[in-house]
C-alpha cells in the first residue's frame, strides 16, 4: 500500500469515517475501476474521477484539482463563467501531475486536495457528484487499491473549498 493510500485512510479514521478498501487489478479508466471495485467484493457505486488543471492567474500558475462523476466530463465553458480571472487553463502534463500529487499517476489521483496533496491549490467537487450518490468509489492513489465511502464522510474528510456543477454527462 502506498503512503497515499495510508495517509487518505489515516484521515477517514482520524474523524471516525468508515470506509471500505478493496485490493484489484490494476484499472486506468473509471469503467475498470467500477468493475474492479464490483469484483474485489465492493457495490457497484459511482467513481470519482479527478482532473487537475494548470491555470494562469494574473501571471501566477494555480493548480485546481476537479473531482467529478468517472462516467462526466469537464464542462470547459462552465470552467470560464466560474473563473473569468483565468487567462487560459489546461490540463496538467504527467510532469505536473507527478510533481503536485506526490508521484501519483493519471488514473490514481484521489478526490483530495490538503493536507494530502499540498501543492495543489483548490479542490472543487462537481454538485452532480454530491447530490446524486450516497456511496462513492475512487482509486486512492494507487491503479490498485480503491476506497468506497459515504459521500458526506469525503466531503468532510476532504474539505473542498467548493461545490458547483462542471461536469457533463457522456453520451
């Protein structure tokens, strides 16, 4: 188990939040993570995907991590009514996705912002996510190990600085 994985679970159990770890096989796309969630002995629930994007600032570079539904997409048009102070925004490169979230590769990257990730600046949860689900699942750091928890129990484990609907659904 990585030391995210050790350290998101760490922060369940520090506000009593109960979760359930599955082990499975490696999955890089939110239908094998909800697959291998449902084979490694969890309910099939909703993923959580997570989307970190590079903006620019008033000259600064901010990174924001998204965590919407797995089976959404990012709304970009919502993205520049939400911050009209972005000059521009793109995803982040696998260089910056590695630097900001500790190594973690695309895929694994876990619905936190800090203290888990420290050099990520604003977590934002899409509302469709919160609204619609009880139960959610996410890969926590690792293709490997995923988490299955209440909603309301990420929410205050996580601490997002806001919630608000960017997220489409796939047709």
């Amino acid at each position: 188990m990585s030391q995210i994985t050790t350290d998101i679970c760490r922060a369940f159990e520090e506000l009593g939040c109960p979760y359930q770890k599955i082990k499975h096989a490696a999955s890089h796309t939110s239908e094998q993570s909800a697959q291998a969630r449902v084979a490694g002995g969890g309910p099939l629930v909703i993923g959580a995907k997570a989307l970190l994007l590079k903006a620019t600032v008033r000259g600064d570079a901010q990174f924001h991590l998204f965590v919407l539904p797995g089976p959404s997409r990012l709304a970009s048009s919502v993205l520049n009514e939400h911050f009209p102070d972005w000059k521009r925004s793109r995803f982040a490169n696998a260089a910056e996705l590695a630097e900001r979230a500790r190594g973690v590769l695309p895929g694994a990257v876990p619905p936190f912002g800090k203290p888990i990730f420290p050099l990520i600046d604003r977590l934002h949860f899409d509302s469709e996510l919160v609204e619609i689900n009880d139960l959610i699942g996410f890969n926590a750091g690792d293709h490997c190990v995923s988490l299955i928890v209440q909603v309301r129990d990420l929410i205050d484990v996580a601490k997002p600085d806001d919630v608000f609907r960017f997220s489409d659904p796939v047709e």
